[in-house]
C-alpha cells in the first residue's frame, strides 16, 4: 500500500515548474525590446510564436500534478514498437525535409555543412577559387572560414567529421538522408541503453524511446543539415558502449568519442562524457579511468589543432602571427564570454523555455521530478552532462543562432528523455503519462512547430531561388539591410555557381569598383527583402550599407531593384 500523500510533494514540484516556466516568458516578453537590440536581435521572432506551445506545456504539467488515472497496458511489443518508431523517424525527417523546407538549408551551419561534405566528396579537405574571384573570398563565403594568406583557399572553420559522414553517404544515397537515419539509430540505441540501465524494467526503456520520438526538437532537427543529429547519436552509441563495459568496448568508446569531438565543435561532446568518467572516479576505478583520460587528452590535442595539422600535410602556408591550435581555443573562449552583456541572462532563460517547449509537453517535467529521488551513478552522470552543459554554454555562448529548440542541448535529448521515462515508469500511471506526453508532443505540439518553420524558412528559400534565375554575372546582397541577410549568400565551393553571389558589405570599395566594371550587377537590398517577407535588419542603417548603396547609385551599378 503506497503511502498517503506519496504524490503531494511532486505535485507541488509541478506546480512550481509551470509558475516558473511562465515567469520566465513574461520576463522575456517585458525584455523584448532590450534583447532585440542586442545580442539575440535574430531570435526575436520566436518570442510570440513560442507562446501556444507553452502555454500547451503548462496545462499537461498542471494537469499531471491533479490528475492520477489507472494505468493500462496498451501497445505492440517492445522490439516492434521500437521498429516502428525508427521507421517512423525516417519517413517523418525525409518527408518533413522535402515538404516543410523545401530541401532547403536555412542556417548558415547548415550551408557549409553541404559545402564542406561536397569538398570532402571530391577527395579534398579544402576548396581552391577561381584566379578571379580569390580577392573576393571573404565576400563568397561571410563567415566561419579560416583566412589563409593563400587567398585561393577556403578551409572551413568547422571540424571534418559531420561533413565527411555527409561525403560517405552521399556515395550510395542522398547525403539529406543522413540525419533522419541518424536519428533513428538513436531511437534505437536510447532503447537499448535503457534496456540495459533498467533490465527489470524494459516498460522504462520503451517510454524513454516514445518520448525521444515524439520531441518536436528531435525530429524537426533530423529535417536539417544541423550537425547535431550526429551529436545525439554519436553520444549515445558512445554511452551504450561504455555501458557494457568490456575491454573492447571501452576501445570502442573511445574511438567514437573521437570522432564525436570532431563532429562540428569540440566543445559538446566532453561535456556529455566528463559525468560519465568521474563516476569512475567514484567507483575507483583507476586504470580504465587513466585510459580515458589519456584518451581524450590525445584527442583534444589532436581537434584543437586540425588546422595546424592539415597545413602541414597539406604544405599550406598558415596566417603569420595567427593564433592556432590552443590559441585560436583561448582567443575563441575569451571572444565568446561575455557574459555582462545587455540581456544575456534574459536569453539564457528564453533557450531554456524553448527547449521545454519543444519537447514532448511532459518530459521536463518528469526530468524534474526525477531529481528528487535516489539514483545510480550512471543516472547522475546524466544528469551532470545535462548541468554541465547548460552552465558552459551559458558561460561561454548562450547564443546560438538560428536552430530548432536549443540545439545546444540535442545531445542531451538522450539522457534527458532516459531519465525522464525511468521516472514515469515508476509511477502508477507511468504509461498514461508517457502516452500522453508523445501524443500531445506529436499531435499537437509538432505540427505547430513545423507551421512555424515553414513560416520562416520560407521566405528565405523563395529568395534564393530568386537570386539565382537572375540574369546577370554577380548578385550584390546588402547583408547589413536585410535581417539574415548574410544567409542569402551562397556559391558552390568552386564558385561553379551563376550569378555569383557576394556580401556588399564585404567588398572593399576599390575591388567593388572593379566588379562593376567588368561584370554586369544586380543590387538586392531592403526591397528585394520585403518583396519576399524578409524583414529589415533591426536597428539604425549601418554606415558601411549606406556608403555602399550611395556609391552603387552614383556609379548606376547593380541595377538598384531594393
């Protein structure tokens, strides 16, 4: 007989969450204008368009502190269900890809993903220009690049592995298959994971995996060219393995955890693991904690200097005077850190609320109930990659651009839905509420997402399809005019591409002189912009911008149609 008031306390707990989580929105919506005006002006649009969902997400926990109905037991078996929820992410990431983006890749990230996968394809590491557009590098190809002083060269300022993954598949399929299948196999591996967390429990195993796929996170991520699929499951492959724990596949780990660490950014993937090995520590396990550590040691030393290492393979002369390998680290930390800027806290807590909100409506809430009760050190060192993660990051660059959710915390989506799932298990009503947690989550909570990406991807997709049935040899874009307007740059790595599109604001005024003398132009600015649904860049006019544009009428270049 459970215990009178067993359920008072974690009632109180969600209670508390929902008070907290709308708390949290008002203050955003009350910071809206200071935010927008500094360093998250391009996330302003999901301030509002966040509200439906959360509002969804506070009513199912308000609900699930009140309501305690009888458990039934419904559904296929176990290995059944978790087939079909593997086929289900595939059919639901390929589709999603073609019919709500368009085969469209939104972000920047995502950009050069495709391009540094085609490189690598083609059996090199780096893309050589045409003679006649090496001065224009920095205007193919805005930012994250590494700026050789053999101007000819692009390197990408992105680690190899995700886009060498992209280049694999790409041999027999589509490389836009990659993260749907991906993202099954974390389904997958999140299954078995739990299978062997709980193996008296494979109810808690199979909730974790219905709420990993049911997350509108999780599957609108699998639609992108986002590296962060292959962060989620490179994470869990490496926790299955180390789970078994057996000398081969700790090997295995460790050789997973390479490539993890080199996937896009070193920084997510030792985050995920650090929990993991102090709980060796803790257990006293010296030896197989010293291989690890020597393991990722070697692999930090390698990945912080990739691009030392590939210039010298390569004999590419590097930036004189250039920090590289740990320095470029410490330069890059000590750029991103800042954390007194104006409205960084309020962004902080604006990730967190829409990464509650795209998930599952119930997880979060479980996670937190989880919190409370006695768990196992593999539990905990879930639960301190989750923390550690969110406090680096907020440390470092809470920022992340455009992305679906918080992409920052993907890789987490597994231990946070284990976790989440091993509680509900336990409950009486364990199985209504995960249920009711994907059903909410995929019915309801998902196609408002996908409505809302659609919505904004969109316009920016139509506007390159514009700009390149344009008739002319170079497309000037007014970057600094058009909000992610740097987004509508896009040339092949060889520059194959007509027209050939450039940054305006990157063109130094001598060598724009040039091109208007020797190619016909066409300017895209604010016009152009609102002609397509894209807003104006927030703010004052840049300086830069307007010289521009003065210059292009004064000098009748470019056509001026915005």
């Amino acid at each position: 007989m459970r215990a009178p008031g067993l359920f008072i306390r974690p009632a109180i707990v969600l209670r508390l969450l929902a008070a907290a989580l709308l708390a949290i929105h008002v203050l955003r919506l009350w910071t809206r204008e200071q935010i927008c005006a500094s360093v998250a002006w391009n996330m302003c649009q999901y301030l509002v368009g966040d509200t439906l969902p959360l509002a969804i997400v506070v009513g199912c926990l308000l609900l699930l502190s009140i309501v305690q109905p009888r458990p039934r037991l419904i559904g296929l078996p176990p290995f059944a269900t978790i087939a079909l929820l593997c086929l289900m992410t595939v059919v639901i990431g390929l589709s999603g890809r073609t019919i709500i983006f368009g085969d469209f890749d939104f972000s920047r990230d995502e950009v050069l993903a495709v391009q540094d996968g085609e490189i690598i394809a083609g059996g090199k590491l780096m893309a050589q220009l045409p003679s006649q557009w090496e001065e224009d590098r920095g205007a193919l190809q805005p930012f994250f690049i590494v700026r050789l002083p053999d101007k000819r060269l692009i390197l990408s300022a992105y680690l190899p592995v995700h886009s060498a993954l992209r280049a694999l598949v790409s041999k027999i399929a589509d490389p836009a298959w990659l993260n749907p299948l991906l993202s099954a196999v974390s389904v997958w591996l999140l299954y078995m994971i739990g299978r062997r967390l709980w193996p008296t429990r494979p109810d808690a195993a199979l909730l974790s995996a219905v709420l990993l796929a049911s997350s509108p996170q999780f599957l609108i991520t699998s639609m992108t060219s986002y590296a962060m699929s292959a962060h989620l499951a490179l994470n869990l492959l490496w926790l299955w393995l180390f789970l078994r724990d057996r000398p081969l596949a700790h090997l295995a780990a460790m050789i997973v955890g390479f490539a993890a660490c080199g996937l896009h950014q070193l920084i997510f993937h030792p985050l995920f693991v650090a929990p993991f090995l102090l709980s060796l520590w803790q257990a006293k396990r010296w030896r197989l904690l010293g291989a690890y550590v020597l393991a990722y040691g070697a692999m930090g030393l390698f990945w912080i200097n990739y691009w030392l290492l590939l210039a010298l393979l390569t004999q590419t002369q590097m930036p004189q005077g250039a920090p590289l390998g740990a320095g470029l680290l410490v330069q890059r930390l000590a750029e991103f850190i800042d954390l007194f800027e104006p409205g960084f806290v309020p962004l902080m807590g604006q990730n967190l609320v829409r990464f509650v909100v795209w998930q599952s409506p119930l997880v979060v809430g479980l996670f937190w109930l989880a919190l409370r009760r006695q768990r196992s050190l593999h539990e905990e060192a879930m639960v301190g990659g989750i923390v550690l993660t969110i406090l680096i990051v907020f440390v470092v660059t809470a920022e992340q651009g455009l992305g679906w959710g918080y992409r920052y915390l993907h890789g987490c989506l597994g231990s946070l839905c284990l976790l989440a799932g091993a509680y509900a298990a336990r409950l009486p009503q364990g199985r209504w509420v995960g249920l009711a947690s994907a059903l909410v989550g995929f019915c309801v909570l998902l196609p408002l997402h996908l409505r809302a990406a659609a919505d904004l991807v969109t316009p920016y997709r139509e506007a390159v399809a514009a700009i390149e049935q344009q008739k002319v040899d170079v497309v000037l874009v007014d970057t600094d005019s058009l909000r992610h307007g740097v987004d509508l740059v896009r040339n092949r790595p060889q520059v194959t591409n007509h027209p050939v599109v450039l940054a305006l604001a990157a063109l130094p005024m001598e060598r724009l002189a040039q091109i208007c003398a020797a190619h016909s132009t066409l300017y895209l600015g604010r016009d152009f912009g609102a002609l397509h649904g894209i807003e104006p860049s927030p703010g004052e006019e840049r300086e830069r911008a307007r010289i521009r544009r003065q210059w292009l009428e004064q000098a009748s270049c470019g056509h001026r149609k915005g």
